[in-house]
C-alpha cells in the first residue's frame, strides 16, 4: 500500500474491502436464489405470508335496527 497511509488506515481499507466482497457475494447468492424460486413457481412470491380470504360476516338486525341504520343512511345522504 502506500507510504503514507498508517496501519490503522490501511487495515480500515482493506476491512472495507473484505466487507464490500462478502455484501456483493451475498447479494449476488439472494438474488440467483430468488430467481430460481421464482422461476420453479412464477406465482409463489416468498416476501408475502399466504393470504386466505376473509371470513363473511352478517349480522341479523331487529326491524327497530334496520330503521334506525335506514335513518342513519338517509342523514348522511342529505350533506352531499
């Protein structure tokens, strides 16, 4: 290396570039590894957690109910 860089600075560069090869190496091997994944199942998308629909949900409401959420409807149907 050379003669003016002291052997702190020279170890911080050479620290910095044994860091930078092992992050590309590491990215290089994610990314080959997704693709494959990717490319045995196109659809499979490993980052999202599998999704199951959502459960129907109904309620029976009491004919006093159904006038009030009616009175409800017809409230906010006047502000526009």
């Amino acid at each position: 290396m050379s003669d003016h860089l002291s052997i702190v600075q020279q170890l911080g560069i050479a620290a910095l570039v044994v860091a930078s090869v092992l992050w590309v190496a590491g990215l290089a091997r994610l990314l080959s590894r997704d693709h494959a994944a990717l490319m045995t199942d196109p659809r499979s998308l490993r980052a999202l957690p599998r999704q199951s629909p959502p459960l129907v949900e109904c309620v029976e409401l009491s004919p006093h109910e159904h006038d009030a959420f009616a009175g409800l409807v017809r409230q906010f149907g006047k502000g526009h």
